[in-house]
C-alpha cells in the first residue's frame, strides 16, 4: 500500500523489514504479497480468472504453523489448521463458503491419502469457485455450495498431483531459515497488530 498509514500503529513496510530477515526474502515478499491479494479477490478473479493456494510444505517442527498463523493475522485471528487427512468434504467446502476473502488453513496434507483423488478433486473445485452440489437424506432436496475463500495448505511434502502442484504457490519451510532472532521476536509479539494493515486496506479498498 501506498496510502498514509495514519490509523495504524503498524505499516506493511515494518513488517516486510522484519519478515525478510526472519525467512528468505524473496519467499517472504510473495507470501505477504498473497496474504494482502486476499482483500482484492474479487478484481483479481475477474481480471485474471484465477487465485493460487498457498502450499508450505517441509518437516515437522519446521515453522508451516507459524508462517501460517502469521498470514492468519491480516485477517485479525489465529487459526488451528484443519486437519486434511481427517475432514471430510463436505465439512470443507462449508467452511470455505462461509467465509469470504479469509484464506482457510488445511494440515497435513499427505500423498498417501487413500481418499486423496477425491479431495484433490474437490480443492480444484474451490480453487475454480465451482458450485458443489450435495445430496441430503430427504428425496427432494440437495445443498449447494460455492468457495469464497481461498485455501493455506501445509504438510511435509508438496502435492505430487500435476493439476494441484500447478494450483499452488508453493514455498519450502527449513527451520534454519530463521536467521534473525531479534526479527523473529518482533513478528511473533507484533502478528495481533497485522490486522490493522487489514482493516485499514478494507477501510480504503476503493483508493487502492
């Protein structure tokens, strides 16, 4: 952004500051690049059709939580990750059309999934914004429902499916990547104050 920051104690420039120093720089400017595209969803679907995931893959312990909770905190909370391998589809695609412009988290994601075909099927719905249509117990009645939010994905490996590796931003998370101890401090005691940032682009989404 390029507006006056005046009603925020925090700036996108502090946190790049510091986010780059924390994690490699270049990975660290796509990934708050992302975070802030979700507020401008909209026109950036109509423009160019499409909104990638975001995919951390690495070992366990390796920070995906952190990064995670720390592009969470544009949106004003942090999130628990949905666990991929154990929710059903259904239960996520009403959690991403509930929500609008606030990117879901999904965990663990693992290629030995043995219902991973079915749920690689429906993650390239949501990244389409198909409409999901689901039969209930009653004859005559189905439920729609249609994603409004774009996905966060982490697991220890990046998805060997060539249609979803395509669909995905993928970033590679190595615990030695934190490099600056000061700096990380900073972005952990400082992510509650990132929603400022968020408020303030939803505040003066048309000037931007």
């Amino acid at each position: 952004p390029t507006l006056d920051m005046v009603d925020t104690k925090i700036t996108v420039e502090e946190i790049g500051q510091h986010f780059t120093r924390v994690f490699h720089s270049g990975f660290a400017r796509l990934i708050m690049g992302w975070a802030l595209g979700n507020f401008f969803m909209p026109e950036i679907l109509k423009e160019f059709k499409v909104y990638p995931f975001l995919f951390f893959y690495g070992k366990q312990q390796s920070g995906k939580s952190t990064l995670s909770n720390w592009v969470s905190s544009f949106f004003g909370f942090a999130q628990q990750g949905i666990p991929y391998s154990s929710s059903s589809q259904v239960g996520i695609s009403r959690t991403v059309a509930q929500l609008s412009m606030i990117p879901v988290w999904l965990e663990e994601y693992r290629n030995q999934d043995p219902h991973l075909a079915a749920k690689n099927n429906l993650l390239r719905s949501i990244y389409d914004k198909s409409t999901i249509v689901k039969g209930t117990k009653r004859e005559d009645e189905i439920k729609t429902y249609r994603a409004r939010s774009t996905l966060m994905i982490s697991g220890e490996e990046y998805p060997q499916d060539a249609a979803l590796n395509s669909r995905c931003m993928l970033v590679p998370v190595y615990r030695h990547r934190y490099e600056n101890t000061e700096s990380y401090y900073w972005m952990r005691n400082n992510a509650s104050l990132f929603n400022q940032v968020g408020h303030h682009i939803m505040l003066n989404r048309s000037a931007y």
